[in-house]
C-alpha cells in the first residue's frame, strides 16, 4: 500500500493549492474529495446542454499571482479575461457605468457629479496605499497577541514595527478603514447614490450585515488589491468558467506527483494520543498518514471530522460561535438571446462587463433588512456578468449565459428552505432583473437557482457560507477560525488546515491554502 | 496668565476649575446648563468638590414584561438578577455570572484608559495594559470591540428579553440596531463606572451650578496661527492666552475659528465627523433584540445626511480612542496653538462626566 | 468616447496627420499637417492658432471670491487688479504643488482660474466659511490660442483690440462676437489667449482663420506647443512635476520653491494652505531646483562620432526621465528637444540644488546606438528663448 506523507482532505482550490505547493516540495500527497470531480465551489459545469456555467463562485477576482507563477497554471489551462467595466442601471432609465479608461470613466461619473469624478482618483490612491499596508498580512500566518511564545512575540514586535512604519496617517486611515461602514466610508467621498451603492456592495457580499453596518467597508480594499500585482483590472473571469481554476491547479499538483481520489468522502481524522494518524473514508477504507490537511470548512473539521473529545473546550466553544450565516444565492440563465437593458440598449460593450443591481445605499439596506428577519430579500442585490460574451465556449453560437450572484438569501429562512422558496427566490431576481431588462423573462431558456442550503448540501460549505465563515472584523486575521489556532494548526500534532476558514480566506484567493502548505513544511511562505 | 473655557457642561466646568489654579479663567457659554447624567470618576469628583453630585443607583435597574406572562428583572445583587433569570432559563442564570464578570474586567479596562489621553495603539504601554488582562480578557477584547451586539448577546445568552434589554445598551445614542458592528463596544463603554451585573449607564447628576457668564461667543480670534482669545456677540473682546472650548469641534473650528488656518484635509476630516440622532437617546427596558433592531429600521432611512453640530460626535470605533472625533485631535490639542478641545465629542466620551475636561486641561497645562 | 472640443468640427478637417492625442479627456491634434515643423515656426515667425479648450476653466464668484483664491494659491490676489492675470501654482498643506495656471480678475468680486487637472472639489472644499460660488465652466467656455509675432495683427482685423499689456486681458468683440482677450501665451511670444461661449466657437475660429490667412496663420498641434513651451522654459504638470494629489510617494511631489516659482509665492500673507511649510522651505532653502539645461554640441558630435554617424538630434520634444550627472547623480531632466530656432539641444530637469547654479557642468545621459553613454552639458538660464515681443 502506498504511503503518503500529507493527506488532504478536499479538493477545493485551496485543497489543490495546499496539495500542489507540498508536491512542489517534494512531499507524497493524496487529495481526498467527496464529489465524482474536484473544484469545490470553483466548478464549472453543463447544466444544460450546450450551456455550461459556473455554477457556484464565478469571477476570479483575488487569485493570488504568485500562485499563478509558482504553479504555472497558464500552463495548465488557465486564462483569465478581465471584465471591462460595471454597470449599475437605474430605476430612473438612466444608468451609472464604471470603465476601466480613466477618460471614460471620468467623463461618466462627472455626467453625475463633477466633484465625484474628482475624488474617484484620490480614492483611488488611497485604497492603494491601503492595499499595500494589507497586501504583507495577507501573505502571514498572523501572530497570536496573547501568546507568550517566543515566536509569536517575536511576530508580533514585528508586526508593531511594521504598523509603525506605516506611519500614523497610513495608521488611522487603516483603522477607519478596518471600523467603519461601507457607506459611511463612502459619504465621506462621494455623492452619487448609484457610484456608493455600487462599491459599498463588495463590503456586504457574504455577509449578514447591511452596507451602513460597521465593518463593512474593508472589503472595499480588494478591488485595489489586484492592482498592486501589476494586474490593472482586478476582476477577471477564467476561460471556461471558475472549474478550469480547480482543473489547472489539481493538473499542476498532479504534474507534481500529487494523487486525487474523487468520489472519497473522509468519514473522520483518526486521532491517537493527541496526534494524526490518518483519516477514514466513509467506506470504511482506512489510510494512514503522519500529516493530515483538512480543506474543509471549520465546523465541519473541527465538529465533524476530528470530534469534540480531541479538542480542547475552549477552541470547541469558539468553533461553535464561528458564525456562517451564508447570505447568497446563485441564479444561472441560459439565454436565448442577450439582455436588452432599457438604459443602454444594444450590444454595446457594457455587456462583456458585470452589471450590479444597487441602485441606492437604500435599497441595499432594505434587501438586508428583509434578510435580517429570515425571508429572502424582495428586491435583492445582484451582481451579474455574462461569461458567453468574454468565452462564446460556454453557451451554444449566439446563445448565452448569465451568472446572477444574489443577496440575501438567508441560510437560516423562516420556515427553512423548499422548492417553493427556491423557485420564489428564482423569480423576485428575475422579476426585479427585468425592470431593467424588459425582453429578459422571454429569453430566458433554462434556469437554475442555488441556495445556501443547496450550497452546503453540494458543496459542504456549513449554513452555505462562501467564505467558508463569515468576513468580519471578529473572524478574521488571529480570530480566524479560533484565538490562538489561527496558523493552520490545530490542537492535534500533524493535523493543519488550509480552507477559507482560515486567515486570510474568502473568495477565490488561494492564500489560505499556501500559507498553510508553508506551515505544514514548517518555511515561511 | 488668562484662560477662555467655553461650555456650559462638566467638562469645561472642570478644566476652569484646574486652570484656575494657575490662570485667571473666564467661563462663557450661550446654552443653559443642561442637566448631565453619566459616570463621575473618581478624579472628577474630587476637582468638583462642592458641587452638588447626586448619585442616583436603582437596586432594580431593569423590569421588562415576560411575552408568558410574568417580568424578568435585573438587580444590583448578582444572586437577585440570577434567581429572575433562572425562572426564564436556567442555561442564562447560569451564564450570568461569568458573564458579568467578564464585561467588568473588560470595562475596567476602558476606565483606564479613560482617565487619560487616549493612548498610543502601538505603544508598549498600551500592550503591557492590554496584556495585564490576561489571555481569556485579550481574546474577549479583541474580538468584542468590532462586534454586533446581537452576537455577543446571542453567544451567552438564549432569552430573548434578557438580550433585548442588554441590547438596548449597545445602541443607546448611536444610530445602529443592535446588529451593526461596533455596538458590542458601546455596549462595554455604558458599562465603565458600574458595578459588575450593572449595565445601564450609570446615572449621576452633577448640576453645574458656575460662575459662568451667560455671553455667546462670536468668534475664536486668531493671529499668527495662536489662539489670542475670543470676541463675544455683543462685539466685547477678550483676550486669553488659552482658550479651551467643550463645543462640538465642529462648531469650534468651522464656525469659531476661521477654517482658513487649518488644514483643508483637517477641515475635510471634521466636517465628516458623524453625529447622528439616534433611535434611543435612553436606556429603554426592550422586550427583544428585534424590537430594538426594528427601532432603529425606522430611524435609518432618515433623509439627513451628515446632520452637522448635533450634540454629540457618535461613539463608533472609528471615532473612538486615539481616532476620536479625528486622530489629528485626539488629543485634545488643535492646529491652532493655544486652542484645546473638551468635551463629550472628545475621548472618553458621553457619559464620562468630566473626564476630557479634567485630561484637556492638564494637557494643555502641560502645553 | 473621449470628448470633442467646440472647434472639433474644424480641427478635424484640418488634421491632415491623423495624429491625435489626449488631453484631459479631450481628443486634440498633435499636429494637423504631417510634420508639425511649420507649425512650430509659425509660433516664433508669423501665427499659430491652438485649440486649449480642455484647460479645466473655473469662475469664482462672490464676495469671498479674493479670499479663496488667497486661500489656495500662492499669490496676492487680493492685491491683483481687475484686468490683471496671474500665473500661480497652488499647494497642499505640506506646500507641495497641486497645479498650476492662472488666475484672471474680471472684477471686484469674480475671477476665472485656469488649471491643468480638475480643481472644483479642492476650490470647494477651500470654501467652507466663505461667501463665495465656485463654477466649473470648462465644458460651456472654448479657447483658443494665438501664438506668434503676427497675432495682434490678427485680432486688430476682427475689431477693437484693447492695448493689452503682457498677463492683462480684457473684454471685447471680435467681429461682432462677445469674447474675453487675455495677453498669455504657453510659447514665451507674442500671443493672446481668446475665450469664448461654446455657441460662437465655430464662426471665431473661422473668423481668426480668415483674418490670418494674409498673416500666415496656422492651425497648431500639441507637438509644435510643446517645443515652444519649453525652449520658454514652461513647465507642465504631470510631465515635469507630479501634482502632490496622484504622488505615491513623498519623493515623488515638489514644492512651488522646487520648480523655480518662489517668485509666485507670497510669505506675506497672513495664511494660505501650506504657508508654514514654505516658510520653512523658504528658510532652509529648497532641496531641489528646476533648471535649464543645454547639451554640449561638440560633446554629443564626438559620441555620435566614435561610431561613424552624423550627429543626431530627437526630431520632437521628448517626455521622460533623463538621469543627469556631476560627481554622482545630480537629478534628472523630464523634458527636452532640439531648438530649431536656438539650434541648441535643451531640457528642462530637476537638480539637487547644490548643483544647480547656473554653468555648472554635468552629463546627461544619452543613447547612441543602443549603448547608453554621456555627453557634456550644463545649467543655464530660463528661459532658453526669450524675444523683447513678448512683453511690448
């Protein structure tokens, strides 16, 4: 019987990183996944014949370049196109549009307010310095600041150093930044309703808070963050849909000697005397290893696969209160012909861009304010690019696809989630879509809705979760997932883990699961 | 030497009262001395000797109708609080105590830091502190002070009006629900000066009865970018070598002090200073954490924007501390030399009676 | 869609190079004809027309309007006469230049500004406390700019052209139409700039073209602009300093002292944004100096030389960072050319001030046949041309 040196449970992208960058070292690795393919919530799919989508998460936005680089996944297939520009229509029939020509846009946002058009290059500037001062975080296993350890000390002194040397304006603006609301934020910038409501959305995505909530205007910052690795456009969507991530990195692990066996769900971790042995498949099959990395969602690793007798109380009662809470849905259109939007008719290039329904800080607030109290959002906030424009592979020639990513739509609905309240889901987006886009209800051929529930039934994301737990401001760097179990370890010696769950985590970023291969090879990163 | 204090509340009460032992003070202001309800602390008290400080400590402090029937009512005695609870969840009376406990330790914290100019976030002194809480006490903090107040409540407790009345102070005076970040913060700040298991703002009187003259002030006069005293309405001018004032910073540097010698990002900064009115100016004894949230629903929408010179700058993390109204003046010192801030717009705070008049004025004493 | 100018139609007609460029959003000509050497030399020898209506233009109104602009800039312009225009640069509190251009008095109360980048919101925000309304009037206002020693000639043709004095202007008619005349220029000549309401754009330029037509007038692209400017030793923003608003870096912004403009700045005053730290530059003195530069002609002969080739000179004014050297690197030029009129290789650069002065020698460095090489040059005067017409 082969013997592996690492064991990784699940082959999501930050499995298949993790996976990659330890064969890379020279490690025998076996990647364990418990669907038929690997990809977690980075996959593509044919749901309809002809129509192939991603089904799940749909732009790459934040994918790390040295990941790109290390891995070679061009090599591998991997071809990001940049979206182009964001369209926000209006109820009005007019519409706010963001290009990524300086000119362009200037002229559009001074068609709504001069002094916004202004300040959009300084806000610029200063979110990019402040991507900068976070872009060295990212890349850390971050210290424990209650941790007497020499090691972690000698992090965190440097870590001191390190906010010093920013220097104290750099400071406060960082601090403002980490504490306050996406739209307070914003006021303090801009005017246009359309222009804040647009960028105070990337603050709420996978949340449970509203855009006026403290804490939401962090999120703000990773649209710049793209920019600092001499990526002009941060948003980008991968040849082929988000699958063919996952498919070239698990092609570069397996280039590497990594083993991938699909349709292997991990029943447990087995424990003994406080260390990793290796892990049970739900079949019964038993294979050993010294070192065990779990891609899995918090909860499930912690609760589910290790079990609370290994585990001490405290980091026991931490992983319960981490909070899930997923908030968003997917809707995927097979469209027979392209949407015609009211504001901007034709097939200008506003369509190879997203679309975002956020009209208003207002009615972002109201879609949360349905939320809050357990029902779907009636009019909701979307986000909506369609792939077939930038890759014409995804649907058949001259029909397309679109990618509707939705909020809220909580996990936790009054009455819990059924077909009804799917199908209702499906129709208050594309009821409130077609407001904007009157021939859309006609051209739609095939629909498919994805629910929280749907997503942690698919993909085992707890309570459907995108970021494998949510993005606040109490989840994240040394709190994420547990005070003092925040470098990938855990309690039990040789087990790690690598998933979202941990810092830096959320979205397709791959950061989480390279910092946890250099953890497990005990480098820095 | 000559001081100008303007104000009518505690704080500039209190920096006349320390500048007086080295200057010859005038007190101004243009607003009847409104009755101030917060916590004095201890150093406070002692520079108001002879006021008079009613001290108002309920042993009842919270009465809420139970939706079965009944009230649940929280008590100054822990074992009184615990017996109420326990009648509505014995897991929450079990809770109670170490939860109670544990916000103390925290609050103890913040009373520290209250009693000073806000500190350096980077400084050792501020680690060492921080460090002095213990492990469990630096986890609860840091993961406490961005928090909702909903989710800490909801960490501890599993009573809906046990958390609705704890909820309602994490919004008292902030225009949030209890489902915002930052409100568990607020929530810890109403908790400074109270006993543990005490969690309404604490609520002492001091009238400020003071020799105050009753004379709007026009203007701050300003020359060579050094506050020379101030010009009264009715045209007088009074010259001062300090001029302290426990205004809104809004309405001391944009409107009494020509913006013209401060820095237009400064300018910029302090017009952004948010000061919105809030669902809830009191302590209200909620029957759930939806009722407040509710409440607050409806005050949202409001089609104020940045309402400027409201009383009181909020108390949100990005307005608290070392970035409180703006990190430029924290502490307490402005552009213009010779001018200092006081007052609840200041660090600590609403609430802390006293207590940046009392730091405001030995900064500036110290110069 | 990159915006037109009000005279676009007309340009466009004209541009027979099909080379154009950008310029604050605008689509401008870089030269209309396929060399822009005719043009160049109708500046310095008959008149050149240039379309400048993508200047960002401001109106500021009111009682306050003297107190603002004394707040922004660097100049007295409450002191400034009605009539009287003033080249200013303005800063940020750290007294780091944000932009230049001029600031005209039309009244008591009302001045128009000219800037290179967007400035309502800084004007704005200036404002607070002041009785005072600031106007973007860019897109509702063209301009045109007549260069060249044949230019009054012109505007006398088409009526009543006051006697203007050199940074003076005035309100007049130009065959009829309401236009304001101001004596400014980007070329160091003879020239008038005309500002007129975006309906009249069409008949003026038409009108200016007529009149000239015996005066050898033609229409000038940014190409021929930019030799001129700075054989007159001009600076522009973003190619010869960074505006302290899009800086990155600290290193990166320059104060009005930097770039030769410590005769704009006026101490006197009681206060303006960034007054405190200019005091203080203007105390220790500024670390850097804006200078002129010429190439040592027998020096670049030689190098060109060494290599069997006949000297060779850039055929436009270049953009870019030049490294210049003494002992060490002493600073860097950002633009330059060949004069066709001094017949001189020049450039413009910043300089640490200890190697500043005039006739110091230096190196600049050069790229003869893919090596990158060195050749003799030294700071001089600015401007590089400079012809009596100017001011008389």
């Amino acid at each position: 019987m082969t013997r592996y040196d690492v064991i990784v449970i699940g082959g999501g992208h930050n499995g298949l990183v993790c996976a990659a960058y330890l064969a890379r070292a020279g490690r025998k690795v076996l990647v364990l996944e418990r669907r038929e393919r690997v990809g977690g919530a980075a996959m593509s799919e044919e749901v309809f014949p002809g129509f192939r989508f991603s089904v799940f998460s749909y732009v790459v936005s934040l994918l790390r370049p040295e990941i790109i680089r290390d891995l070679e996944l061009p090599r591998y297939g991997l071809h990001i196109l940049p979206l182009e520009s964001t369209l926000t229509p209006l109820p009005n029939g007019d519409y706010l549009a963001q290009w990524s020509d300086h000119d362009q846009n200037r002229r559009e946002l001074a068609r709504h307010s001069l002094r916004d058009a202004e300040a959009y290059d300084e806000f610029g500037l200063v979110l990019h310095h402040m991507a900068r001062a976070i872009k060295p975080l990212l890349a850390v296993a971050p210290p424990d600041p209650t941790s007497l350890r020499r090691e972690q000390l000698f992090d965190l002194f440097q870590l001191r150093t390190y906010f010093k040397d920013l220097g104290t304006k750099r400071f406060h603006a960082l601090h403002k930044l980490l504490t306050m609301s996406a739209a307070d934020y914003l006021d303090e910038w801009f005017e246009t309703e359309a222009l804040k409501a647009t960028k105070s959305a990337s603050g709420i995505i996978g949340t449970m808070l509203g855009p006026r909530s403290p804490g939401t205007a962090y999120v703000l910052l990773h649209h710049y963050m793209g920019e600092l690795d001499g990526v002009f456009r941060a948003w980008g969507f991968a040849r082929g849909g988000n699958g063919s991530v996952s498919a070239a990195i698990a092609a570069s692990a397996q280039a590497r000697g990594t083993e991938i066996r699909t349709s292997s769900p991990v029943s447990n971790v087995i424990v003994r005397s406080g260390k990793v042995r290796g892990v049970v498949l739900e079949g019964g099959e038993e294979i050993e290893a010294d070192l065990v990395v779990s891609g899995a969602d918090p909860r499930r690793t912690f609760l589910g696969l290790v079990g609370e007798q290994h585990l001490p109380g405290e980091l026991v009662e931490s992983i319960r209160r981490f909070r899930f809470r997923g908030s968003s849905a997917k809707v995927n259109l097979a469209l027979g012909e392209l949407p015609e939007f009211t504001c901007l008719p034709g097939r200008g290039p506003h369509l190879r861009g997203a679309t975002s329904i956020s009209p208003s800080v207002d009615y972002l607030e109201r879609a949360y304010d349905d939320a809050k109290y357990g029902e779907i959002s009636r009019r909701p906030y979307m986000d909506i690019v369609i792939p077939s424009m930038l890759d014409p592979a995804m649907a058949p020639p001259g029909k397309h696809v679109m990618s509707i990513f939705v909020q809220y739509a909580p996990y936790h609905l009054n009455g819990g989630w059924t077909d009804a309240k799917r199908e209702a889901l499906g129709d208050a987006v594309v009821d409130t879509l077609s407001e904007y886009a009157p021939n859309l209800k006609g051209a739609i051929l095939h629909r498919q809705v994805v629910t929280p529930a749907d997503i942690e039934r698919i993909v085992g994301l707890s309570e459907g979760n995108i970021f494998q737990g949510e993005l606040s401001l109490q989840q994240m760097f040394f709190l994420r997932p547990a005070p003092a179990w925040s470098r990938y370890r855990t309690p039990i010696r040789g087990l790690y883990q690598c998933g979202s769950g941990t810092h830096p985590g959320g979205g397709v970023m791959g950061a989480s699961g390279r910092n946890a291969a250099f953890a497990v090879l005990g480098e820095p990163p | 030497m000559t001081a100008v204090v303007i104000g009518a509340g505690v704080d500039a009460l209190v920096a006349a009262r320390l500048l007086s032992r080295s200057h010859s003070v005038t007190v101004l202001h243009d607003e009847n001395p409104a009755e101030e309800r917060g916590w004095v602390p201890p150093p406070v008290r002692t520079v108001l000797k002879n006021i008079a400080v009613n001290d108002e400590e309920p042993d009842r402090w919270a009465v809420a109708p139970l939706p079965q029937g009944g009230r649940l009512e929280l008590w100054r005695d822990m074992g009184r609080s615990v017996d109420s609870i326990h009648r509505v969840s014995e897991r929450d009376a079990a809770r109670w105590p170490d939860f109670c406990a544990r916000m103390a330790r925290l609050a103890r914290f913040l009373e520290r830091i209250y009693l000073d100019a806000p500190p350096d976030p980077l400084g050792v002194r501020f680690a060492v502190r921080a460090r002095l809480l213990g492990k469990e006490g630096l986890v609860d903090l840091m993961r406490l002070l961005p928090m909702p107040i909903a989710e800490l409540l909801d960490d501890w407790f599993e009573n809906d009006t046990l958390k609705g009345i704890l909820g309602a102070a994490g919004i008292m005076g902030l225009r949030q629900g209890p489902r915002s970040g930052g409100t568990a913060f607020l929530f810890l700040h109403h908790h400074v000066g109270s006993p543990p298991g005490v969690f309404p703002p604490p609520r002492t009187t001091v009238v400020s009865e003071t020799d105050a003259q009753k004379k709007k002030v026009q203007r701050i006069l300003v020359n060579e970018g050094r506050a020379r005293g101030v010009v009264l309405a009715v045209g007088t001018e009074i010259a001062a070598d300090l001029v302290i004032s426990a205004l809104h910073p809004q309405r001391t540097l944009l409107e009494l002090v020509d913006p013209v010698w401060l820095d237009p990002e400064l300018v910029r900064a302090i017009r952004h200073i948010r000061s919105r009115a809030p669902a809830f100016t009191t302590f209200v004894d909620a029957p759930s954490l939806d009722h407040l949230e509710r409440a607050h629903d409806a005050s949202k929408y409001g089609t104020e924007g940045i309402t400027a010179l409201s009383p009181v700058a909020e108390l949100t993390l990005d307005q608290a501390l070392w970035m409180r109204p703006v990190p430029e003046l924290a502490h307490y010192r402005t552009p213009i030399k010779g001018l200092w801030l006081c007052g609840p717009s200041m660090h600590p705070g609403p609430g802390i009676l006293g207590a940046s008049g009392y730091n405001a004025a030995r900064a500036a004493l110290r110069g | 869609m990159l915006k037109k100018t009000p005279f676009h139609e007309r340009t466009a007609a004209l541009c027979e190079s099909h080379s154009w460029r950008r310029w604050a959003g605008h689509v401008v000509a870089s030269s209309y004809e396929l060399s822009h050497e005719r043009e160049y030399h109708c500046i310095r020898a008959a008149a050149a027309l240039f379309d400048i209506s993508p200047l960002y233009k401001y109106s500021i109104r009111g009682r306050d309007a003297a107190r603002l602009l004394d707040r922004v800039t660097t100049r007295d312009v409450s002191r400034s006469q009605v009539g009287q225009v003033l080249y200013t640069g303005w800063c940020d509190g750290a007294g780091k230049l944000l932009d230049d251009g001029t600031v005209a008095r039309l009244g008591e109360d009302a001045f128009l500004m000219t800037a290179a980048d967007p400035n309502l919101r800084w004007l704005q925000d200036n404002a607070v406390g002041l009785e005072v309304e600031v106007e973007d009037i860019s897109e509702s206002v063209g301009a045109l700019s007549l260069q060249g020693p044949q230019s009054r000639r012109i505007l006398e043709a088409l009526g009543e052209l006051p006697a203007l004095k050199y940074f003076r202007r005035a309100d007049t008619k130009l065959r009829g139409m309401p236009v304001s005349v101001s004596r400014t220029g980007y070329t160091g000549d003879l020239g008038y700039e005309i500002w007129v309401s975006r309906d009249n754009a069409l008949p003026l330029w038409d009108a200016l073209m007529q009149a000239g037509r015996g005066h050898g007038i033609m229409p000038a692209g940014m190409l021929a602009l930019d030799m001129a400017r700075i054989e007159a030793g001009l600076m522009l923003l973003d190619v010869d300093y960074v505006s302290a608003r899009k800086a990155l870096i600290e290193s990166q912004t320059s104060s009005p002292y930097e770039m030769d403009l410590a005769w704009t700045v006026d101490l006197s005053k009681p206060s303006f944004v960034g007054k405190s730290s200019l005091e203080e530059e203007a105390r220790r003195g500024p670390q850097w100096r804006f200078v002129g530069i010429e190439v040592d002609w027998s020096s670049l002969e030689r190098l060109y030389a060494e290599v069997g080739l006949a000297t060779r000179v850039p055929q436009a004014a270049w953009r870019m960072s030049v490294p210049l050297y003494a002992s060490e690197q002493a600073g860097y030029a950002t633009s330059g050319g060949w004069s066709p009129v001094l017949k001189k290789y020049i450039a413009l650069a910043h300089l640490r001030a200890e190697w500043a002065a005039p006739g110091t020698a230096l190196e600049m460095e050069i790229t003869v046949e893919h090596r990158r090489l060195r050749a003799a040059a030294r700071v001089v005067k600015k401007p590089f041309f400079d012809p009596e017409r100017k001011r008389a």
